[in-house]
C-alpha cells in the first residue's frame, strides 16, 4: 500500500502494508536510524517519536494509523527550541553513558518542555516514566531536563 507521510516537515512516499510498525518504515525503509527498537512492545521508551508534537512508541504504532498526523523524529529535534536546548544540555552535562536509550529520551523530554516550560520533579518523572535507562543516568537526564528548562 502506498502511503504519504510528513516526516520532519517533508513529504515521504512509502509502500508497505498498512500494519507495519513506524518504527520499521522510518529504520528500515526511510534509513532513518536515530530512532531505536528496545523492547518492541512499548515498554522502553527508545522508540519514541513525535506524532503532532505529542510523544509515541513507533514500535507500536501502525504506519496506516498515522494518517496526515506530522511526524517528528530526533533528526529534526533540534530544530526545535525545546530540542536544541536539550541536544546542548544533554552534551553540556554528559548524560549520555551507552547512549542507546537516548533519543527515545530526549524526544519525551522535548514534548514535556514544550507542554511545560518550566517543569517540576514530579512532572519529569511522570514524563519520564515510560523511558528506560539500562546505565542508570535518570539523575543526569533531570539534571539536563532542568539545565534546558533554564531552572
């Protein structure tokens, strides 16, 4: 089935079946590998991508749902305000340990800062929650949030 997606503000044609998970149309067919497969139930968080600004699982999303709904992935983050503040406070601070977690983090952490600002404790970890870090780097990635949030 051939389908249009907007993915980081262009036009994408694809042709797969409608069932397919977005996490695999954007790794396997688009080569848009930043966005990572974890646990494929989502469950980790590292698939994470951006549908209208809100934060999914791509493991679990099925390409046909998407419909004209924008797609942002952590290639085009930055471009954002929230994004860029963050990709700069993740490398000021040295979050990163393995690093495979990342991206999944950074894009629920981009839509936390962008629905609140100025966030709280309480309010990153609930953003936080549904996101896995297997090197235990939770305490720097609030520090980062915080860094980015200019608090």
């Amino acid at each position: 089935m051939a389908l249009t997606l907007k993915i980081n503000g262009a036009l994408r044609e694809v042709d797969v079946d409608g069932d397919i998970p977005l996490l695999w149309v954007l790794r396997d067919v688009l080569g848009m590998t930043g966005t990572k497969f974890g646990c494929g139930q989502a469950l980790c968080g590292a698939c994470t991508v951006h549908l209208d600004g809100q934060p999914v699982r791509s493991c679990q999303t099925a390409v046909d749902s998407v419909g004209e709904s924008a797609i942002t992935t952590i290639e085009a983050i930055g471009e954002a305000p929230q994004g860029a503040a963050l990709q700069k406070a993740w490398l000021d601070l040295e979050v990163v340990q393995c690093g495979y977690c990342q991206s999944g983090q950074i894009m629920s952490a981009a839509a936390l800062l962008k629905d609140i600002p100025k966030p709280t404790d309480e309010d990153i970890d609930a953003a936080m929650s549904g996101n896995v870090c297997r090197c235990g780097t939770y305490q720097r990635i609030r520090a980062a949030i915080k860094h980015a949030a200019g608090i």
